[in-house]
C-alpha cells in the first residue's frame, strides 16, 4: 500500500510535532526533509560547497548534533534556494514518499513538487508572532542565548526567502487542506490533522 501525506508549512508551524504523532497513530514512515537541507547548511558551514555537500550528503550529516541550532536552520535556508540542491535530494524524498506501507512526510514542498500524488496535502501554518514564541521557547529551553526579538526576525526572514525563491518556493497545494494552529493546543492540532488523514483514507 502506497499512501503519502505531505505536511507543508512555514518554520515552527507545528507540522514536526504533528508529523511525529501521525506516524506513531498510522505506523507510516516519517521523514523530515528540513533535516536534509539542516545537513547540507551545516556542511557549508564547515566550508564545503552546498551543492557538493548535498550530492555527498551521508547518513552521518543527518546525525550531527548541531542541527537544530538557529545558526544551521538560517543556512539551510540559505542553501534551500539553490535548484541543484534540490535536485540533489529530490530522488531520496520522493522514493520515501512512495514507499510501502505509507509515508509522511514535512516541509515546503511535499504537497507541491517532491509528490503532488500525495494522498493527503496538510499545509500547517500559524501566525508570526506564535511560532516566533514557539522556536524561542524551545532554543531557550536548550540553552541557547537568543532574544524574542531576533528568534521573531529570524522567523520572518526565513519565511520571506523560503516563499520567495524561484525553484519550489513555499506554498500551500492547489488541493492543500490548512491547519492554522495558532490557537490549537497541541492535542488539538494532532487531532485535526488526523481526522483529516482518516477521512481521506476511508
Ligand atoms: O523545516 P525546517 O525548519 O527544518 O527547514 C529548514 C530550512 O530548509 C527551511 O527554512 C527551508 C528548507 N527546506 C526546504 O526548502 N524544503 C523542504 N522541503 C524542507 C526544508
């Protein structure tokens, strides 16, 4: 059985919690494709070239601790605009989208480019201001010495070139179901999105 859900969305959206638990409730497969280019951002700050970086990529990339960090997460941006990039790691997506026995996967452009077949095209999305509050309470809790502000100015930049660059910019599928948890709790937010996973493979 091939069934693939596509969660989009912009930055602390929610779409990696709510991923995570549909995977656990469906006992499909999950990948985090923000994780590829987090991996290919933090290679370039090593000083590899990104397109390199991500035509080598290993599984070793996708372990390294720093991945979650703000200084990765904005290179991963940066590195996300170049189209070779992308190509580099649009095989590897779209095979996990496909495989057996079901899929989910989170990102910018599941819904739109690496599987528009998608079974179930969620675009989770929250305003500015949550998801800003959301990231920072999250680097604070591990450490990180950031202010609101510049987690908030982070978000948005990041936001603006991930909808904005050329090749597979950010946006929601023609037939994408939003989820706007701004106001959701967590619980709430899961729920939503399986329900609506559930409707679509009934
Ligand atoms: O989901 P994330 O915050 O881990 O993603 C980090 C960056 O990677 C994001 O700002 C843009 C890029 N990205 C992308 O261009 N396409 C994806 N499918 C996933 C992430």
């Amino acid at each position: 059985m091939q069934f693939t859900v596509a969660l989009d969305g912009p930055a602390a959206a929610g779409k990696g919690t709510i991923a995570k638990a549909l995977a656990d409730k469906t006992g499909f497969a999950y990948l985090d494709t923000g994780l590829l280019y987090r991996a290919v951002g933090a290679r370039h700050l090593d000083g590899d070239e990104p397109i390199a970086a991500a035509q080598s990529l290993n599984a070793a990339d996708l372990e390294r601790e720093d991945l979650r960090t703000a200084q990765v997460a904005k290179k991963a941006s940066e590195v996300a605009v170049i189209p070779e990039v992308r190509e580099a790691l649009l095989s590897f997506q779209r095979s996990f989208a496909r495989m057996e026995g079901g899929a989910i996967l989170d990102g910018r452009d599941i819904g739109t480019v690496i599987c528009p077949q998608a079974e179930v095209k969620i675009y989770v999305t929250a305003s500015v201001e949550a998801r800003a509050r959301r990231r920072f309470d999250e680097l604070v809790a591990r450490g990180d010495d950031v202010t609101f502000e510049q987690v908030a100015q982070d978000v948005a930049d990041r936001d603006a070139r991930d909808a904005s660059r050329d090749t597979a910019p950010m946006k929601p599928a023609e037939d994408a179901i939003v989820l706007d948890t701004s106001d959701l709790s967590i619980a709430d937010a899961i729920d939503a999105a399986y329900r609506i996973v559930q409707q679509k493979s009934a």
